[in-house]
C-alpha cells in the first residue's frame, strides 16, 4: 500500500520543469540556424549509424476548445485547412528524407495533437501510407495515437489498426457532468466505454486513459467516483494530471473562473487518494503522474531500469532519435534539439522555399549532455550510480556535483532520498516529487528565475 505524506507535499510543491528534456525548452534559441540544423541531421545520417528512428506527427486540430488544454491545438472544422496541413505535412517528410540514411529503421511512432482522429479516416490512411511508403516502419514498432471519443467512429480506429498502430490514449479527465461544462468537454461516461470497447475488438495492444485533478468542482469525493469508473474499465495505464492554470501561457484558460478550482488542500486529497487507489488495484507507480499495469511494458521497463523519458512523457524506446514533424513539434538527436514554427503560415512558407521549417533549437554543450544523463537517470531509473557517470565521463561525480550532492541533503532528511557512498537511490514517496530532487543538478534553475514559469511540481 502507497502511504503519501501530504504535509511533505506541500512542502516541496514549488514551480519547476517536468524534464521532458534537459535544457529545457525555454532555453532553446533562435540563433540555432537552418545551416547548423541540416548539418547536424547529415551528421546523424552517417552511413555507420543505425540508430532506430522515432518519428512524432503534431496533428493540431480539434472540434471544439477544451478551456484546461495546455496544448498546441487550432479549434476549426475547416475540412479544406485540414487537408492542406496534411499535404504540407507531407512535404516535410520529403524534405526531411533527404538528409536521412537508407538504413534508419522506424521502431516508434507517435501522432499527437490537437486531435489526430479529428482526421477524416480517408485522410489517416492516406498519411500513414506515405510515411510507410517514406520509412521502413518495423512491423512491431511501437505505434500510438491519440484520440477523442467524442467525435471518433469504429472507422477511424480501424484504419489506425489498419495502418499499423497498436496503441491508444484518450482523454478522459473526469466524469462529473457539472465539472466537465465549466471546461467545455461534454464526454459522456458511454461513450469512453464504447471507444474502449472498439479499441478491444480491433485488438489493440495497450489503452491509456488521461485524468486530470484540478479542475473546476472538482472534490475528493466526486473524483472518487470517477475513478472507480476507470478501475472498472481496467485500461493498461493511467495517467493523473495536475491541471496548471497557466492563463499568461495559454488565454483561453481565462474561460476558466478561478473560484471554480478546488483549493490547494483539496488537490493534494485527491492526489493522495489518486495514487493509494490505483495502487491498491493493482497498478503500478511509475513516477510523476503515471500509473500502468504490472505485465505492462512500461512497469516492466521500470523493473529493468529500461525507463526512458522525451517530450511525450515516460517511453521504453530509449535507444532512438526522434525526428518530429509538424507545427510546433520538437526533435532530440545526437546532442540537438530543434523546434519547428508554431504557425501553418510561416510553416508553409518555410517548407515552399524548400527550408525544414525550424523555429529554434539547441546545440548541447559536454556538461548539458552529462547533466542530462545525470537527471534522465534519476527521473526514470529513480538511482544515480556515481561510479557510471565517473567511468563514462571521466569526473569525479562528488566533486563535480558537489553543489547538487549539497542541495539533496534536504530530501534525505526528509526520507525521501538514501544516499550511500557511491550511489542515491530515490525512495518510493520520492518518486512523486522526482522532479524537485532532478532540480538540484539543473544549471539553469538559478538564471531562469524571473525569466521563466513553470507549472508547480504537484
């Protein structure tokens, strides 16, 4: 059983980075040239790298605007825009192809949006057929897409089958019909029940369902109830959000009355309540906010210390390089990040004048790249073995980190760090405040602040 100590809860619930990446997107930098991005792709691409490819499409479209979305989303039913996105989707694939190796094998895909189903079926098939006509796709890649029930029919999940993929995740976030109007997302309890039964006949590997605790009305007691609905629907993991009301970030969030959201208190109830609950039914606490099934490969990547952990949250695919395409969507590889433009009209132009449509990027530096690792380790494998980081590297890991090893004092203290000679070993209560303990070895923490705001840490 999963005791939480919310009074320890509170006491680290501070602003910090979800380390999606490490440097963080903030630090990402326009001067990062189209040159230095082509250049390093080619490099990527060198006939003796065989490095699996990762490949994620931005679908950014929706039907309607859920006022909590921190996304980057376009609410329109502009079927016209809608194909013309995807031609010059497609676009990017050929100029991206042709700075690819021959040889790179496709072994996870991932759409994500917006709403990727708020394609027509048509349109799905016609955009995975020429990214299998692109890529050499493995048959047993890991294929996931996201999707809306609401406006989803059996034939857009059979052409996704169909396509290759194996893997869903929904949106669900509550069931409470008074709590779902003031967010402007009307999900019927039946219809998360059909598409999951849909998403069964056409045997799917794994399911994931989103919940997000936050949200206006929202109470221990009515969240509770929502949550025993999904215990009952038995999907292959969970994911447990924390709404952040971020209205300078995204204005739409101004929909939402900030009266209407539950107090503090009542958050870290519901979260306690969250994860002693689902942990009691059998799941296992991955980290953060995740949540999947014991024979699940997530929960078994976790057992084997094969976790990993990029801009679509918790994977086991740690040994690949992401290519992303797509407005707004970013790419990790070698020791670059790169971001593309967040607007269809600079996104079409770019790509017309025959330029990858890159907005910004990063060229990682020896100690980010080593700090990656050292914060990639304790997000996923929740352990810091000195003696790797030392023998990689060639540090002396007390030294070099003397100023991290310092700060982790107070999480020791607090039993939720075991600090040994040679190694830190996050404890279970830890891994839910996993994010402030990777904040000790973050270079940038002290110049952001004042620059930039991050959502809080629970």
């Amino acid at each position: 059983m999963f005791n939480i100590d919310i009074e320890l809860i509170k006491k680290y619930d501070k602003p910090g980075p979800r380390y999606t990446s490490y440097p963080t997107a903030p630090h990402f930098s326009e001067e990062f040239s189209d040159q230095q991005y082509v250049s390093a792709i080619k490099e990527n691409n060198s006939p003796e790298n065989k490095t699996p490819l990762s490949l994620y499409f931005h679908i950014p479209f929706c039907d309607t605007l859920c006022y909590f979305c921190g996304c980057n989303m376009i609410i329109s039913n502009n079927r016209g825009r809608v194909a013309n996105y995807v031609d010059y989707v497609k676009k990017e694939i050929a100029l991206l192809k042709t700075h690819l190796a021959n040889n790179r094998i496709v072994t996870q895909l991932h759409w994500g949006g917006g709403t990727p189903t708020h394609l027509k079926p048509e349109e799905i098939k016609d955009l995975l057929s020429y990214i299998n006509a692109n890529f050499d796709v493995d048959k047993n890649a890991e294929a996931s897409c996201e999707i809306d029930p609401r406006e989803l029919t059996f034939e857009h999940l059979k052409a996704l089958r169909e396509g290759g993929f194996n893997r869903i995740s929904m949106g669900v976030q509550d069931f409470t019909h008074k709590v779902q109007v003031a967010v402007n997302r009307i999900q019927p309890e039946d219809i998360t029940r059909k598409a999951v039964d849909w998403v069964r006949e056409l045997k799917f590997q794994s399911i994931n369902l989103d919940l997000m605790y936050g949200l206006p009305h929202q109470t221990l007691e009515t969240f509770s109830e929502t949550l025993e609905k999904i215990i009952d629907i038995s999907p292959n993991r969970i994911a447990v959000f924390n709404y952040a009301h971020v209205p300078w970030m995204k204005k739409h969030m101004e929909l939402i009355n900030p009266e209407d959201l539950p107090t503090p208190d009542v958050k870290l109830q519901i979260l306690k309540y969250t994860i002693e609950r689902l942990t009691e039914a059998g799941y296992v606490f991955i980290g953060m906010d995740h949540f999947a099934k014991p024979d699940d490969e997530l929960a078994i990547a976790l057992s084997e210390k094969k976790l990993y952990r990029n801009f679509q949250g918790y994977s086991t695919q740690s040994g690949t390089d992401l290519y992303a395409l797509g407005i707004t969507s970013i790419s990790q590889f070698s020791n670059i990040y790169s971001q593309n433009i967040k607007t269809e009209k600079e996104y079409f132009e770019k790509i017309d004048n025959g330029f990858l449509p890159l907005a910004k990027g990063y060229l990682m530096s020896d100690d980010d790249v080593l700090r990656r690792d050292v914060i990639m380790s304790l997000m996923c494998d929740f352990e810091l073995k000195f003696k790797t980081f030392e023998e990689k590297y060639n540090i002396n890991f007390k030294k070099y980190f003397a100023n991290g090893l310092e700060k982790i004092n107070q999480f020791v203290s607090d039993d939720l760090v075991l600090v040994e000679h040679d190694n830190i070993k996050v404890t279970e209560m830890g891994r839910l405040l996993i994010r402030n303990i990777a904040m000790c070895f973050d270079a940038f923490l002290e110049d952001d602040k004042g620059k930039v705001r991050y959502s809080r840490t629970v």
